[in-house]
C-alpha cells in the first residue's frame, strides 16, 4: 500500500484496498465491486493488472474510453467486455480469445477461451487472424459483474452480500480481514469469463506486454 501511494501521490489512502491474502483475481474483484457499489450503484468499471507494459498511452486511453462508451449503452449494460491485443507473434506464454461475429464499431462477440497453446497451435491462431491475447484487462458495469458473480461464482458474490452493510464504513476492513480468506483461489477468468455467454471483445494495439517472463522483460528493457 505505502509503494502504490508513493507512485499515486494523487489518491487518498482508502483509496487503496488491500487483500488480506492471496486468493487469485475474482475475488479481489468482488472486494472492489461491492466497495464502489457502496459509493456508486451504477458505477462502470474497468479492471486492469497493475504490472503491465503500455507505451501508448494515448491509443490506451481511447480504447478504455471507447470500451466505456460500449458497457455504458443500453442494450449493452450486462455485457462483459474484454480487451484483446493484436498478436505479432506466435507467443505460447498468453491466452488467447476467439473471436466470433462483429458487434458494432470494431467489438466482436466472444467466441471462445483457449489457455497458453503449444508453438504448433500457437502458429494456427496467429494465422488464422481469428485470436487475440488475453490481456486481462476488464470493462463492465457494476451491476453486469454482480449478477456474473451471482449467477457463476454463488460462493463468492454470497460472503460479500452479507457483509454489504458494512463496506465503505469503519467495519469494512474487519470484515474483508475475516471473509476474504475463505474464498476460493480462482481468477476472474476461469469462474466468469469463460462460462459467461454475453463476453464481448475489443480487438487493441498499444504496445502492451505483460512482462510475465525474464525474456520478455530483457526484450523490452534498454540495452
């Protein structure tokens, strides 16, 4: 917390919410969602990994907003959106997405989820131009990511709901300190992602890693 308000001098410290222990990225999400459902009922989010490399900033910043503009129409208010990156190369350290007929603008309805391929099928996807990488990066509304939670993840979105009365109050932090260890280790993709059927995605190229390996990084670092 005192690195992340050290690099953030802009945010208030209860800005920042803290996991208690590791428990993977759904439930972490579900913390934050019914924090801000706390503030904000009808609150937009997105989701994105903090460790990740972006040297476009700009070309970032219009895709988010335009991933915004989507969640935020009507008939889109309980899709969940995505963010795919434009593969260079046949890359077995990502996921991947599939995507399926065009929505509007440059949105594509999500075909399908495949985990990190082999070189071989690696190559197929590349070609294919059909895949993208998974960038873990997540647009939504509040009340799209609860009922995905409520419909997929039960476990979770019930330990959070009992304790509602108590988020953005001086009981929160004591609450969050006893639930969140008894939630399941399992990330956002695997328990909603993947079983949802109104996953949309956006197709982006801003320069993105997600500096998960050595070679990665060495790649990326000055020489």
């Amino acid at each position: 917390k005192d690195l992340v308000l050290e690099h953030l001098p802009q945010i208030k410290p209860d800005q920042v919410l803290c996991e208690p222990i590791r428990r993977n990225t759904a439930p972490c999400i579900a913390y934050a969602t019914y924090h801000i459902m706390a503030k904000c009922k009808d609150a937009n989010i997105v989701v994105t990994p903090a460790d990740h490399l972006v040297t476009n900033e700009v070309e970032f910043q219009r895709i988010i907003s335009k991933a915004f503009d989507f969640v935020a129409q009507p008939e889109h208010s309980q899709s969940l959106l995505t963010i795919g990156i434009q593969p260079t190369r046949p890359e077995t350290g990502y996921g991947y997405i599939q995507m399926g007929e065009k929505d509007k603008g440059e949105i594509y309805k999500v075909k399908a989820f495949t985990e990190k391929p082999n070189i071989e099928l690696a190559k197929v996807f590349l070609e294919s131009g059909d895949f993208l990488w998974n960038s873990g990066i997540f647009i939504w509304s509040l009340q799209s990511i609860l009922s995905a939670f409520q419909s997929f993840l039960p476990e979770i979105a019930n330990k959070f709901t009992d304790g509602q009365t108590m988020m953005g109050t001086a009981n929160e932090d004591t609450f969050i300190q006893n639930i969140f260890p008894t939630c399941p280790n399992i990330s956002i993709d695997y328990g909603v992602m993947e079983k949802a059927q109104n996953v949309y995605v956006l197709p982006s190229d801003f320069g993105w890693s997600d500096l998960g390996t050595w070679g990665s990084l060495y790649e990326l670092s000055k020489k």
